[in-house]
C-alpha cells in the first residue's frame, strides 16, 4: 500500500515539474512578434524616456525662440533736419548711392572707424556714426521720427472712427499694406490712413514693428527729376499749341468779318488798350520766391506734395510748394525744406511716418513738376505761410484768405 502511495506522489511530483518548466519556457512567437507584455513596457519606458528628453530640448528652443526680441537691435536710423549721403565707401569723398531722410535707416551689416554700412530697402551703404542712433538710444526718437507701424496681416481691414464696432467707419486698410501707428489701446491700434484721415484698427488683425524710412537711390532721385521734366516740357507743348490754335482762331474770325465789311471798329482801335486796362497791382517779382535746392531737397518737397495734395491739380501742388517755399524764406520753421517739412507740428505726416511711403514708393510727375516751379519762384499764393484743408478750415478766424484745391491758405 505504501509502495503505491509514494508512486502516485512520484507521478503528481513530475506532473507538476513538467507543467512548471513549461509555463517558464519563453515563447518564441511571442518575442519574433514582439508582443511581450514586458518587452513592450521595457520599449515604452525606453521611448518614454526618449519622449521626454526631446520635450526638454523642445522645451528649451521654444523659450529661446519666445524670448523677447529687441526691436531696436541691429538698427541704425538717421536724426538729422537735412538728407543724410548713404555711400559706396566708409569716406566723405567715396560715391554716393542713395539717401536717407530723417528718421531714415536700416540694419546693420557692419561698423568700422566711425562709419556704420547698412541695408535700407535693395541698397547697401556707409552712413557717418556722427548722424546716426542706434539700439536703446532710438527708442525716446522712435515716436517722433515716426518708426512705428502697423502691418495689416488679414483682407482689408475697417478702420474706424473710435476704438469700437460700432463706431463708423472713416476707410480701409488694404492687405499688407503699412500705415504709421499714431498711439495704442487694449484691443486697438490708431493709424494714419492719409494726411487728414486716421481711424482705429483690431490689434488682432495688425502687426506692430519698428521701420525706419527706407534709403533713397539716386536712380530714383533723378527719375522722378526726369519725369518732371518731360512732364513740364509736355505741358509747355500743349500750352503753345494752345496759344497758336487761339492765334488762329481769332485770325479766321477777324478775316471772316472783314469780308462781310465790318470796317467800323478800325477807327476805335486806338481805345481798346485803354478800355481793357486792369487796375491791379503788379505781380512780386519771380525772384523774391526763388530758393536753391539739392537734386535730394526737390525730391523732399515733392513727396511732400504729394502727400498734402494726392491726387490734387497741379495748382494744389504748386500752392503747397510756395507755401514751403515762403517758410523757407521766412526762417520761422527753419532754413532749408527739410527742417521746414520736418517742424514740429507743421506737417504731422513727416512726423508720423506717412511721409516715408511717399518717399519709398515715389513723387508723382505731376508734384515734382509743382516743386521745380515753386522752387523757381512761380507763386500763386502771395506770402501766405499757413494753411489747413478745407474740412478744418474757420474761415472767420482768418484775416485773409485762400482757397486752392482743398486747402485754404490763410493769414491769422
């Protein structure tokens, strides 16, 4: 009976032997497949861990590329009343290629013996360091030059009359079209849409940069000179071929009466001088108007004309180019166009950086060819020195006045 109990436990004890040798045997199909519950914890630690490490340095790069930039850094902008070369080399006697006005500039390449070369739009120059400020020194000047702007980043935007849906709205702001930022709000940006019209934009839908004024070529310089002057000359041919059509014209009519006989003014010709005598006080001398002016101060004025009077005639131009031209010779706002345009509340679009777009993108013929008159003395103004559009104008405050275009020009 013993014999029997301790076989059966013999049989039970390799039974159990074989079943555990079994179940500890790895599973061959279950490695090739990778199915393993604790092969696919070990990788997923391992790629955890890899997960993780990648997040930090991602982590890193994004705070490095959040970090504040200086808007300032690299900068280099001109402050100066008159127009300041920007040349081929570091040396007051190398070529000039262009020029920057004041608020004027760009980022900067390089730096060597007083000199600054700089990037402005497509060209690259040297500027003195004796005109120029640069980094933290810009920002007390940024809104006074005007550097300040706004860049649309969405379709055309609403500009409005306050910084509310509801208010009106005063015009449009085209795609990525610039306008000079004239102050900020929550949720609001001011900008200035044209000489006489600023409204408010969403700050949602604009960008906030600092641009100082792009570098102007003497390419562009003297094509904008050259255009004026076909421009002129142009006006000068339609202007005689006026005068001989008329010539004509009265000499058909005089040949078309004498052959019906009407003789009997030939005994009074010697009255019509005196009957058609005007009793008027002749016109200041061309002279007492005429100023020099640089190739660089012509293409100033007539920026600035167009910006005053866009779209005008060219009477509204050539008012507003003897209107400066008059400050000149007063010396009240200073003595040269420049620091004229650039006075402190004179001309807000040369403060606020609306004059710059007309600068970049150019004068029309129509207004160079109102500056080069006006800079030659031709006047239609008188000695007026101050004027506004015709939408602010107070007549009744004016001693004198004038009206050209859609500006009135007046005595106080």
């Amino acid at each position: 009976m013993m014999a029997i109990y301790f076989l059966i436990l013999f049989i039970v004890a390799g039974a159990a032997l074989l079943v555990f040798l079994c179940l500890s045997k790895p599973s061959d199909k279950k490695n090739k497949a990778g199915s393993d519950p604790s092969i696919a914890s070990s990788s997923t630690l391992k790629n955890s861990h890899q997960t993780g490490t990648d997040a930090k340095s991602t982590a890193k790069a994004k705070i490095k590329e959040e970090k504040p930039v200086d808007p300032y850094e690299n900068l280099a902008v001109a402050n100066v009343d008159d127009a300041l070369n920007l040349r081929e080399k570091p040396d007051t006697d190398a070529k000039v290629l262009g020029t920057c006005f004041r608020g004027g500039g760009g980022t900067i390449l390089k730096r060597k013996n007083g000199w600054t070369k700089i990037r402005s739009g497509r060209l690259e120059g040297w500027l003195k360091d004796d005109y120029l400020v640069f980094g933290d020194d810009i920002k007390p000047l940024a809104k006074e030059l005007g550097l300040y702007i706004a860049t649309v980043s969405t379709q055309t935007l609403h500009v409005r009359e306050e910084a509310s849906t509801d208010s009106a709205i005063v015009g449009l702001a085209a795609a990525e079209d610039y306008y000079p930022v004239l102050s900020q709000e929550t949720g609001w940006v001011k900008i200035q849409l044209s000489v006489d019209t600023s409204g408010y934009v969403s700050s949602d839908y604009v960008t906030i940069s600092v641009k100082p004024g792009r570098a102007i070529s003497i390419e562009a310089e003297m094509a904008a000179l050259e255009a004026a002057r076909q421009a002129a000359e142009e006006a000068e041919q339609a202007s005689r071929a006026a005068e001989e059509a008329q010539i004509a014209a009265a000499k058909s009519q005089a040949e078309a009466n004498a052959a019906k006989g009407s003789s009997q003014t030939s005994g009074k010709s010697g009255n019509s001088g005196s009957s058609s005598k005007k009793s008027t006080a002749a016109p200041a001398a061309k002279s007492s108007y005429v100023i020099s002016a640089s190739e660089s101060d012509v293409y100033l004025l007539s920026a600035c004309l167009t910006m005053e009077a866009n779209g005008g005639s060219y009477e509204s131009y050539l008012a507003v180019g003897s209107l400066i031209v008059n400050r000149v010779k007063s010396g009240k706002w200073g003595k040269s166009i420049s620091s004229v345009i650039y006075a402190d509340g004179q001309f807000p679009g040369a403060t606020s950086g609306l004059l710059d777009k007309y600068l970049d993108r150019g004068p029309s013929s129509t207004a160079t060819k109102a500056a080069k008159a006006a800079l030659a003395g031709e006047n239609q103004i008188g000695d007026y020195l101050y004027f506004t559009s015709t939408k602010s104008a107070n007549y009744d405050s004016y001693s004198s006045y004038q009206v050209v275009g859609g500006n009135c020009f007046y005595k106080k």
